[in-house]
C-alpha cells in the first residue's frame, strides 16, 4: 500500500521536473510558432547574421543564428517589419529584408518576453546600393535600344542608342548612379532630374574602353521619388552613341513609364478620327471619334495607362487586350469637362510584347443626348510603344 505522504512526494518531484523543462530552451511547446501560451520564454538573443548585407532593394534571405528564436512574433531590420520570416528551431530562423537606404543598422527579434538586445555588432546588417541591371522591367524606354553582350558588362549585356532616344528611370530614395561604358565611339549623355535639364552633359568618350563606370551621380538629403531621364539628342550627343550598363540605387527602384501622344506614327488609326487642339490636353491635342473606326497601340513592357478627356459629349470604349475584350466598358461621361483623366489601366502583364485596342462601342450613359464620342489624348507604358499594324 502507498502511503499518502509517498504520493505527495512523488506528485512534487513531477511538478518540478515540468517547471524545469519550461524554462531554459523554451520547450514547452515543442513546435515553432504556437507563441508559447502560458510557457516562460526568454528574451530572443542574436550570435550571427548569413550574409550580413544585401542591398536597398531588400529581398535578400538572412538566417539568423541565436537561442530562444522559437517563440519569434516579429524580426526588424533597421526598425522595419522583415518581409517575411520563418523560424527553423530554436537556435535558427530565416528572415527576408525589406527595403531600406544604405548604412548599417540593428536587426531585432521580438518574443512575448521582449526585444532582443542591439549591443555589439553580431546583430549589424549592412545595406549596399541596390544594382539593377538595364533590362529591368522597371526601366521605360521610348524607343528600342540595341542591346550587346560582353562579359566586361554588368549582368553581361548593355543597351545602346545611336539615334533620337530615351530611357526613363524612376526611383524611391536618396542617390542614384548611372553606370555605363566610355569608349571611342561615344558622346555626351543629356541628362534630366526631375524634368529639370542638367547643366552638364556627362560624356562618355574615351580613348580606349572603361567597363562599369559610374558617370552620373546624384544625391538628395532626404528620400523622396525622382525621375531621372538619359537621352540622345544630336545637339548633345552628335554623331556618336550613348548606352545604359546599370544603375545603382540608394532606395528603390520602381515602375518608370514614357507618355506618347495620340499624334504618336507608331498608333494605326482605323475610321475618320478628327484632331483638336486645347492646353487642356496632353500636348496640347487630342483626337476624337464619333463613328465606328479604333486605334491600336503594340508595345513591349509590362503596362499601359489610357489617357483621355471625361465629358458630357462622351460615351464608353470598347477595349481589347492581347485578343481579349475586356469585361468593362470604360465611361468618358462626365457631367463638366475633365482632361487628362486615366480611363483604363492594364498592369502586371508578362514583359513581353502586347496590344491595345481601344474602339467606339456605340454604347453611352443616358445622360448623353445625341450620339456620343470617345476620344484618345495619350498613352503611358511601362515599356516601349512600337509600330502597330
């Protein structure tokens, strides 16, 4: 027979063992994640960072050795939220940084115990200037460049420009820096922050070749979002070439688009289009249809924006993308005149080649006496518009 005082013994030295166990290496809860309900948890501590730099753009995947990662609710780099992490054990875990401007900065991990410390240099992550490559989709040039291959490229492979052209690159942060090749065949570069014309024009002539230089630099105080514009004129540049290697972002770069006018030749126009002039306008026209007839517009990118005049004489377009007409009639009918309104966008597509049709339906808002109209003012891509058929 068990004696009373045996079981009270027993049942003590089963408590202590189950407190024991909670404490160090906050194993209660044996699987990551659960937040440890009712368990002591230590403060997260950080002993190494693989690889302890990435660039400004983020994105970069960083494991993170340490003890008590298990029960992780959140991972900062430099004060911003991870994009994404995922803890392994309780020694390991895997971050995804986010986008952040260049400098070192403290990489955290916060439990329900707290934050761990940011003492030391273990916890440091270094942002470097964020390299995109002149084929990023996020880059819109107005016209086609040639592109080149060299292994003495950045990314193997150049873009250049030998006749009226330009490229639009648009960012969020603090420096930009252009990179590209210097060689004989080479002039000046016009270059355009912000639409403002800067008073020098880098030149990229040299005697003998020079790979992955930086050749424009700009810097600001604050971050902020700035268009740069790199063009060919024959006035700048001459009877010579320009190219684009890379550029080198302090932030992030993000979706540049070019604005071509409805006057564009690249457009086909079908049916009896009429052209009026107002300041109103995008470029100071736009062009109008009051019967059956369309436009087509082909381009190589990721996106297009319809530009167009909101009126009390306008109907809806008919709008066909890739073969696809699109579910949605896009209404022109306002009760005053708007100018310069976007009607249409279709973004995210492949970076590829794509057309745009826009047509008049016939259909209108009762609020429309008589026929109606549709007009086209401009088109924004995210890419190159080309030639049409």
């Amino acid at each position: 027979m068990v004696s009373a005082a045996a079981v009270i013994v027993g049942l003590a030295l089963w408590l202590t063992a189950g407190t024991a166990a909670a404490h160090p290496g906050n194993t209660c809860n044996p699987a990551p994640g659960h937040g440890y309900a009712g368990c002591h948890v230590d403060i997260a501590t950080i002993t190494a960072l693989a690889p302890k730099s990435g660039p400004t753009s983020g994105g970069t995947s960083v494991t993170i050795t340490g003890t008590s990662l298990n029960a992780t609710q959140g991972v900062k780099f430099g004060g911003v939220a991870a994009k994404s992490f995922v803890v392994n054990s309780d020694t390991s875990l895997t971050a995804v940084s986010p986008a952040h401007l260049s400098g070192t900065v403290d990489v955290t991990i916060t439990n329900k115990a707290g934050t761990s410390a940011t003492a030391g240099t273990l916890n440091d992550y270094k942002y470097t200037l964020a390299r995109y490559q002149e084929t990023s989709s996020l880059l819109s040039y107005t016209v086609p460049w040639t592109s080149q291959s060299s292994l003495s490229y950045s990314g193997g492979t150049q873009r250049y420009r030998s006749s009226a052209g330009s490229v639009n690159i648009k960012f969020s942060g603090v420096a930009i820096k252009v990179i590209a090749t210097k060689g004989p065949i080479y002039g000046k570069v016009k270059v355009t922050v912000d639409g403002v014309v800067q008073p020098t024009n880098p030149d990229l002539f040299n005697a003998t070749y020079l790979y992955k230089q930086p050749v424009f630099t700009m810097a600001w105080a604050t971050s902020a979002v700035h268009i740069v514009k790199l063009e060919y004129t024959l006035a700048v540049t001459g009877a010579a070439a320009i190219n684009l290697d890379a550029v080198d972002i302090d932030g992030v770069l993000v979706q540049a688009s070019t604005r071509y006018e409805e006057t564009s030749s690249l457009l086909a126009y079908s049916g009896p289009w009429t052209s009026e002039s107002l300041a109103g306008f995008s470029g100071g026209k736009q062009r109008y249809l009051a019967s059956a007839g369309s436009v087509t517009a082909k381009f190589t990118g990721t996106g297009i924006k319809v530009i167009a005049t909101r009126g009390p004489i306008y109907g809806k377009l008919k709008v066909t993308v890739d073969g696809t007409v699109q579910p949605t009639n896009p209404d022109l009918y306002n009760s005053t005149f708007l100018y310069k309104q976007v009607v249409f966008t279709k973004t995210g597509l492949s970076n590829g080649t794509h057309t745009l049709k826009l047509e008049y339906s016939g259909l209108k808002d009762p609020a429309v006496s008589g026929a109606a109209v549709i007009d086209l003012d401009a088109l924004d891509v995210n890419g190159t518009l080309i030639q049409a058929p």
